[in-house]
C-alpha cells in the first residue's frame, strides 16, 4: 500500500544537508523539527491559513504542544518526505500527526504529534476560526479520518522498566 493512503498526503519532500549533520554524523534533532515545521506551513497553505490569511485575516497558528519521536537515523544525502495527518479540530485548535520518512524506504524515521491554537495577532490571544474556514477543516478532518491512528498518538515519556513481580 502506498504510504499516502495509509499515512496521508505528503506536505514536504527534501533531502538531509550537510550543514544539519551533527559531529554523530547523523541528522541534528532540530532539523527534524525544522523538516516538521516547513511541512505544517504547506499544509496550512493548503487551507489558506498560512501567510497571505495573516496579512489579511490578522490571525495566525502558534504551536502548543508537541511530542516528538526519533526511530531511524538519517544521513547526508538521504531523501525524505513528511506524511500529515489531521487528528481533531475545535473553534481554536488543531491537533494533527506526522511522520518523516527516508523517501525510499518503509521505516518510519520520526513522528511529531502536535496542536496549534488559532490567534489574533494584534490581542495575542486566542481566537475562533471564521465558519468557513472551521468547514474546511472540518472537511479536511473528516477527510484524514481514512488514515490509521497513529500508534505513538498520545504517548508519554518516562523509562520503561520491567515490571516486577510481587513477593509473596
């Protein structure tokens, strides 16, 4: 299957620079975020929520919230696409998922689950989305519903220890 119809569209493709490697000769963890960030501004694009909807709207996303998995190492060179998934929406936020992928092959190299709060940005303070953008995301939303839940969606983080098992 492809990874679009099980992950959802894809947001952004690149390729690792050299200026992201770190002296573990791997990508540095903030360029994962950055990868992440740059697929979230298309995604918002997409809806028409990105610049343009700040300069004439006033209103803009600032991220809350988020939980970032690392699983894969990516090196110099490698491509790499990123997967989004809208997860849930309300007059104010958006909660969505996802996942950056070497492009060539099936593993997963990290995940980012995040929300997004909708602001105006002359208040700085919370804002609801006008009826007709809440429609297209609603319809967005209703259209990610395809994808499979994610299976790192809401973890936590803490050292996982085996349980013991009760003296008797």
């Amino acid at each position: 299957m492809p990874k679009e119809k099980k992950y959802g569209p894809v947001f952004l493709e690149s390729t690792v620079r050299e200026e992201w490697i770190d002296y573990n000769g791997h990508m540095n963890m903030a360029y994962y975020i950055l990868l992440f960030d740059q697929a979230l501004t298309n995604f918002l694009e997409s809806l028409d929520l990105g610049v343009n909807y700040l300069q004439q709207s006033g209103k803009s996303m600032f991220a809350l919230e988020n939980h970032v998995t690392y699983q894969h190492e990516l090196k110099l060179d490698d491509p790499v696409c990123v997967h989004f998934q809208l997860l849930d929406v309300d007059s104010k936020f958006i909660h969505y998922f996802m996942r950056l992928f070497h492009k060539n092959t099936p593993q997963i190299s990290a995940t980012l689950e995040q929300i997004s709060l909708h602001v105006d940005m002359e208040s700085r303070m919370p804002a609801r989305f006008s009826p007709e953008t809440m429609t297209n995301l609603l319809q967005c939303l209703d259209d990610h519903k395809q994808y499979e839940k994610p299976r790192e969606l809401g973890r936590s983080i803490n050292i996982r220890r085996p349980k013991t098992k009760a003296k008797s």
